[in-house]
C-alpha cells in the first residue's frame, strides 16, 4: 500500500533535515530558500514493538516491517497560489500526497535565515493554510461554476454538487479547511476528483531547539501549534530535527546511550512515524512463523477477505476462514500451542473485521 506523507512548511524550518533522518536518503539540506526543488522520496519503516516481540518468539529468517512513504516536498511561500516562488510546483506535489505533515519552525538560530526574518509559528502557519485555501478557492469555484450551469438543465447530481460547492467556497473564504468542516460522506464524494489540498488529514510538527525537547508540549514556543491543531482536531509533535538527524546517524546502542544524555525515551521520529500511520486511519496485521514475520498495512474496518488479498488475490478469490490470535496472547503464553490450548485461537469467516495487532492464517483454496 504505497500511503504518502508530503511534508510541508515554509523554508528553512527543517523539512529536508528532518527527511534526511527519516529515511537516511540524504536529501540536500542548506540554508537558502528553495533548497528542494524536486520532492525528495523516501520509504520508511514503521517502528512496532509488537513485531519485535513476534521476531524475538518466532526468531524467522526473514522479518519485513510496514512502510510509509515521506515526501520532501519544496518550500512555500506568500503568494504561492499564484505562483510565487516555487508554488504551481508545490502544490501540484500536495496534491498528489495522502495527508500533510506541516513542520513548523519554533526555534531560533541566528545562523539559519527565516524567510520572513522572525520566529512566529502562529504566522508561519497562516500563511501555508492560507496558501492551501486560495487554492481549494480556485478548484472548488471552478466546480461551483461548472454545477451552476448543468444544473440548469435539472440534473439531480449537479443540484448536489452546486449545493455542497457552494457551502465549502463559503467556509474556506471564512478560513475554514475542507478537514474541518464536517462534511457528510456525500458532499466529500462530490469533492473527491479535486484532490483538495485542505481537505487532507494534517499532523503538525513542531521543531523545537535541541534544550526544548524534553519540555515536549509544554514548550511556550509551542503553544500556538497546540492551539490551531485544537481548532482543526488534529495532533501535534515535539521534535528537534537536529537531536533526530544526529540519532539517524548512530548505531542502536550508541542510540540509547544518546537518548539516555538527552532525556529522550525513543527518537521522536518513532512518534511521528506511528501519528502519521494512525493519521491515515491504518492498521497493521501480521503473519508469523519460523520462515517470516510480516506486517501488513490495511484500511481500519478491512473485512477478512479483504485483508487476505493484501497478501495474494488468490488468498481473497478462495478465502474459506481466517485463524485468527492475538499478538500478545501469543508472546505472553509462548506458542500457538499453547493458544490453542488456552481457547484463544479463533475461526472466523468472511465478515470480520481484522483487528490492529491480530496474527492471522488465512485458509483458502482455488
């Protein structure tokens, strides 16, 4: 499931720093606007403790872990909408993402230029949403005028798509993104084909100064991004894209001993890795044995089947039953036997749901 975050924000805030740790691509980072041009890709491991137990019982020969995709995506500024520095670019390369990590810059450091020449979150901020939504304004007005005039003619479907344009251009011109307007399944089906850029799931990232990161979000210079998330119900966070990228570089045990000297429990990259799954509304399955320990990445609310045909279609096309345990009743008791024996192991059929975390043996025949 080839799931991308495009990371967002103004230049010189620590996009591509923080990209570099991510995914150890080694995208350029310096310190002039526009440093990106094209988006720098990269496929990144999602951190699950819960596989870790799995490869720790099982000890299989081969262990592959669920992935996302981070976008690097080129910084915006004022006037982007309009093509202002490298906009058109910019946008076209959000669209093409699945949700929005925005990384806004609260820190200060003489030696690497702002922009706008200050440190203010709460600006930073408006001006990438606003950016988004002059954009949305453009798409959604074109659909609005489009509707207005086959609808002209009593089409039913053109009526509905005039109605839901018409309220969506009303909310972004008051500031509102598509995210938060609390639109029915309906109406979004109406705004899927313009891939609105507001209408995508958002985690902020503050970074913060290496001596603030353990203040997490108690850290004042975070305040204004806790209260915008507030507003959009969204997730913020706390990172120091300096700690992360220096922590890329170490061997694990050198990343404890590093972590310990900061006070830090896990690199803050872990954290961002598992909102961002979390924020796509992802869950994980796994398959398990001696050969191979696996997770799989599936939409919340996958029926089994389903779930099955993420391994091979023909486990969808000939699906008879899914067995199905938990990951930790397995690691707590030690073997499937031993699940087995405590009545924990599970048959279930075509209707159900696979579950986050669930171990399963699909049974099929074709």
């Amino acid at each position: 499931m080839a799931l991308s975050v495009g990371i967002v924000g103004l230049p010189n805030v620590g996009k591509s720093t923080l990209f570099n740790a991510l995914s150890n691509a080694g995208a350029e980072a310096a310190n002039y606007p526009f440093c990106t041009i094209d988006p720098n890709v990269g496929v990144v491991p999602v951190p699950d403790p819960r596989m870790d137990a799995l490869v720790k019982l099982y000890e299989p020969l081969s262990v592959v872990p669920t992935t996302m995709e981070f976008v690097d995506i080129a910084g915006l500024v004022r006037g982007a909408s309009k093509g202002e520095g490298l906009g058109n670019q910019f946008l076209a390369h959000i669209r093409s993402v699945d949700a929005i990590c925005h990384v806004v810059r609260c820190f200060v450091d003489d030696n690497i230029i702002h922009v706008d020449g200050r440190i203010d979150p709460a600006s930073d901020m408006e001006v990438i949403d606003t950016e988004l939504m002059l954009r949305d304004l453009q798409s959604v007005e074109a659909r609005r005028d489009r509707a207005r005039k086959q609808s002209k003619g009593g089409d039913a479907d053109e009526k509905h798509a005039l109605d839901v344009t018409e309220r969506v251009w009303a909310a972004l011109e008051r500031g509102v993104p598509v995210r938060a307007q609390g639109l029915s399944a309906d109406d979004l089906a109406v705004l899927e084909p313009l891939s609105l850029l507001t209408g995508k799931p958002v985690l902020y990232v503050a970074n913060v100064a290496e001596s603030a990161v353990t203040r997490d979000l108690d850290e004042p210079a975070v305040k204004p991004v806790l209260a915008r998330a507030k507003a959009e119900g969204a997730e913020v966070v706390v990172i120091s894209a300096a700690i992360e990228s220096e922590i890329a570089t170490l061997d694990k045990a050198d990343q404890r001993e590093f972590l310990q000297g900061v006070g830090l429990a896990e690199p803050g990259l872990h954290k961002l890795i598992r909102k961002a799954y979390a924020l796509l509304d992802l869950v994980t399955f796994f398959t398990a044995g001696k050969q191979e320990v696996r997770a799989w990445t599936i939409r919340r609310g996958t029926a089994a089947p389903q779930a099955a045909g993420k391994i091979h279609t023909d486990f969808e096309r000939g699906f008879i039953r899914a067995e199905v345990q938990r990951w930790n009743d397995l690691v707590e008791l030690g073997s499937e036997l031993a699940v087995k024996q405590k009545g924990l192991l599970r048959l279930e059929g075509k209707e159900y749901i696979v579950q986050d975390g669930d171990v399963v043996h699909f049974r099929f025949n074709v």
